[in-house]
C-alpha cells in the first residue's frame, strides 16, 4: 500500500488489488472478541517511525496517531527468583538504574557505552535499510562510521575491525560486553524478533536495534496495527486511487508493451506497470500461470530459502493484566515483555525447530497493548498477544497443526504464568494463530511472517536473490516488487514500497540525450 501511496500522490492511476476482503495482510486490526480490536499480524511498529515514510505521507492527517511504548521492554527475574526486573526505558539513565540494581553496576556501565556506540551504527543501518540495496545508497548511509571505536585490547581501529564487529553473531557481542546473562537473554530475545537466531553471523545489529529504542522507541498505533493500513488506504484513495478487496490476481501475463492482469472475479486488467506486493514466491506462481519460463522460476524458487517458519501466537481478552513479582504495571505493560532469562531458552526452540519438532520450552514475548490503549479491549477487560519462536511449519512426525494448536496455546499460556503467577486465570477467551494460520489466512507461506529467511546471505543486495534485489524482475519489464521478501525485509517499514515508486518513476520519465557537435 506504501508504493500505490506514493505512485498516487504523484498523479498516477492506480488500483491496489487485495485478495482478502481485510486489507493490509499482517497490518490490520478485527473484532476477533466481542469489544475487542485483535492484530492479526504486527502490533508494535519499530522501523516505518524510523524512515520518515508517516510524514512524507502525512498520515497524522489521515487520522493516524501513535502512542510512544515507554518503557519499551521489560524483562522479569526468573520464575521463583527474589530478583529485581529489567525495565528498559526511552530514558537511558533510568535504563542504566534499572539494570544497575538487577546485573550490577558493571553491566550497567557497559550498556551505557553500548548505547552510545551502536546507537549511532543503528541509525546508519536503519538509514540503509530506508533506502534501495544499491551499492550507492549503502555507502551513502553507512558513510561516516567511526572505525575506531571498534577498536579492542589490541588497540587496532581500522575498516577490518569495524567490519568484524557488524559482521558477528548477537551472541558474539552481547558475550563481549556483558556479565548477567539475565541481561545477555534479553537482549538477544528482543534481537530474535528479526527472525534469525542471535547465533547467526551478521546478527550484532539486530540485537543493537536495542539502542536505537532510547532515541526513539516502539509505537502503538491506536485503535490497533491496522490503524497504519486504514491511514494508508485513505491517503491512496484522497490521491484518486481506487482498492479492489476480495479479489486476487491470479496470473501476470506479458501484454504487449504492458501487462495483463487476470482476477479471481474474471477481471483482464491491461495496465502498464505492475507493483507486486505479495510473497515472492506468490509473484512466482502468477508468472508461471502467465507463461513465464517455468526454468527460470523453478531455479528461483530452489534457491529462495523461506525457512522452517517462525512462531505461533495466541491473542487473549482477559480480565486484568499480568502482574510480575516487583513490578508495577508501569513497568511491565506498556512494551514488550521479554519472557526469556537464559539464552538457553532460545538455542533449544530453534535448535528443535530445524529438526521440526515443536520447542521443548517456548519462548514467549508478551505485549498488553490495552494499557496503553483502552479503546482495543471491552470494557473492564484487557487484551494479550504472546507470541512464541520457534515453532516450525513443517513437523517432523508428519502430524499437522490443527492437532496441536489448543495444546501448544496452553503451553504458552502456562510460560507466561510462570512469569507472572495467576495470569492464567485472567483469560476469559483466546485466538490461536499456528504456522499453518498465519499461512492460510495472510498468505504467509510456511507461516514465516518474514516471507523469507532474514539471514545475512538473504539481506540487502541479496534479498531474496541477487538478480530480483534491484526490485525488478528480469525478463519481466514493467513488474517490480515490493514488500517483506524484498529489501529491507520484515518488521513493517514501508521502505520497500517507496524504493519500488520511485524506481517505477524513474523509469517512466523520458530519457534525456545528450550530443556533441
């Protein structure tokens, strides 16, 4: 919606084709509950506040309001634990306090110096992730980054040792500035919502996004993740753009100079771009039932690697909040509750992952956005979203999801009250969304809500596949791509569409030709 947004304003004729009848796939927001506004996908936006796109757009005037998450992460002691929490605050002093008294003074000086180290490498990483993955845009954005503050021991500063640094594991770094490994988990949870294990090379800025959350941190938008969609929609159709819902493409056919566009409802569209937001391997199938080399699209589809898939959530209406052992609801409700204390945890759900067997202990990040934001709960209720890594897509006994759902649900339920005692007891009723779900419902195949791996070999210049990152498609002139499988990936950033209008634009504005006498 972010690309047909732009191409708008500029004064094209656009029309956005939605195969749901609810638009906006992972961002939008329903009635699941009586009274309740539950997220089907997303529900705290980080990086679209980071790349400017809700003020090109003035979505503010399209009714599009957030609600800062501060403090934005909090993480328990361990069940059973007289321990103090971990509150991150926008406030770095506060945040500094806070893990003062939980990790000691050493961590909390370490982290200082972490924030004021990869705070700015963040922004620079955020800033290519804003634009296309171009070799310009990339060196434009990362110009500037200071190689001696990777300097070591040893006292060697140079590209070589900054390199290492944002090419190494989460792990790598979290082990090479902190002790608590309380505060190691944390961190690296919060890294993991990118996907990929804090084990992975080229992983260190995922986890350093954390420093970036004290400049600006994650947002609600009220009246839900769909509220962003709702915005967008209004703004497209203020523009002169029209939305198709409930009608899919179901080919892309080479029409001439142009394309032609078959539906579901019957519908030949003759147009002459088309901007594919759909999965990558989605936008694969409507070639292929276009005549597309089938070839060409099967070596694509092998060596695009969509993973085991991600998680499952469970969205609950409950009758209070969860309350943590030494914390108040201050502290604990308003951001993402990190519900991982050893990064043990971690290892062995994705570990369990890859051999397709489900976690022997899931790892859960609760949010209760209602306390930021009563109007998404019935009255006197509150509302929970517990999402749990890693839970494959594909299990390895050959049994499905259906037969597991309910009971992975009361497993992630049961992890949250070990967290927070008598939280159980507060779910008044619950919407479980497995691998298979997040598949069916929005087109997320095998239920990666990434659409395709965030690994470092799949990033930047090389997502999904060197040839299809310049968001063009070859031999498929006037088809260009957009969405989670292009550059920068997941995470609801907006970046990709507006790289793919102003590549559409680019293209279409006449070629001026220079002679010399």
């Amino acid at each position: 919606m972010v690309a047909a947004c732009y191409l708008a304003r500029a004064g094209h004729r656009v029309e956005v084709l939605e195969r749901d009848t609810v638009l906006g796939g992972a961002v939008s927001t329903v009635e699941r509950f009586p009274g309740h506004l539950v997220d089907r996908g997303s529900s705290a936006h980080i990086m679209i506040r980071h790349t400017g796109i809700i003020e090109e757009l003035e979505l503010a005037r399209f009714g599009l309001r957030y609600i800062d998450c501060d403090p934005w992460a909090f993480a328990p002691a361990p069940p059973g634990a007289e321990q103090s929490p971990i509150v991150f605050h926008r406030d770095l002093d506060a945040t500094c306090a806070s893990i003062a008294a939980a990790c000691g003074e050493r961590d909390a000086r370490a982290y200082r110096r972490f924030v004021q180290i990869w705070g700015p490498r963040s922004a620079k990483v955020m800033r290519a992730f804003s634009g296309p993955a171009t070799g310009g845009n990339l060196l434009r954005s990362f110009w500037g980054m200071d190689p001696r503050e990777a300097a070591g021991a040893s006292g060697r500063a140079d590209g070589g040792a900054l390199s290492r640094e944002m090419m190494q594991t989460g792990d790598a770094l979290l082990d090479s500035l902190f002790d608590s490994e309380r505060l190691k988990a944390a961190l690296a949870w919060f890294g993991a919502q990118s996907g990929p294990p804090m084990s992975e090379p080229g992983s260190a800025p995922m986890v350093a996004f954390a420093a970036l959350m004290h400049t600006l941190p994650p947002g609600r938008a009220v009246g839900g993740s769909g509220a962003l969609t709702t915005a967008l929609v209004a703004r497209f159709e203020s523009d002169g753009g029209t939305v198709s819902a409930g009608d899919a493409a179901t080919a892309l056919t080479r029409a001439g100079d142009g394309w032609r566009v078959t539906t579901a409802s019957g519908r030949n569209l003759v147009v002459d771009n088309v901007v594919a937001g759909c999965h990558i391997l989605t936008t694969l199938n409507l070639l292929e039932q276009g005549g597309f080399d089938a070839a060409v699209l099967a070596d694509w589809r092998r060596r695009i690697r969509v993973g085991p898939g991600i998680g499952m959530v469970v969205r609950a209406a409950t009758s209070a909040l969860p309350h943590y052992p030494g914390a108040e609801a201050s502290e604990s409700a308003h951001g993402l509750q990190l519900l991982v204390t050893d990064r043990r945890e971690l290892r062995r759900a994705h570990g369990a992952a890859l051999a397709g067997d489900l976690p022997p202990r899931p790892v859960v990040l609760a949010m209760s956005f209602s306390a930021l934001d009563p109007t998404i709960a019935a009255p006197g209720q509150h509302q929970l979203t517990l999402w749990s890594q890693w839970h494959p897509y594909a299990l390895a006994d050959g049994t499905t999801w259906p037969g597991h759902a309910d009971r992975e649900a009361d497993r992630i339920i049961a992890e949250m009250d070990a967290h927070a005692p008598g939280f159980a007891d507060t779910v008044l009723t619950r919407h479980v969304q497995t691998p298979a779900d997040l598949e069916s419902e929005l087109g997320l195949l095998g239920g990666n809500v990434m659409h395709v791996e965030m690994s470092i070999d799949q990033m930047f210049m090389w997502r999904p596949l060197p040839e299809l990152a310049t968001q063009r498609v070859p031999g498929a002139p006037g088809l260009y791509l957009t969405g989670a499988s292009t550059h920068p990936g997941g995470g609801v950033s907006g970046a990709s569409g507006r790289s793919a209008a102003q590549l559409l634009q680019r293209d279409l504005r006449p070629r001026i030709r220079f002679s010399r006498r």
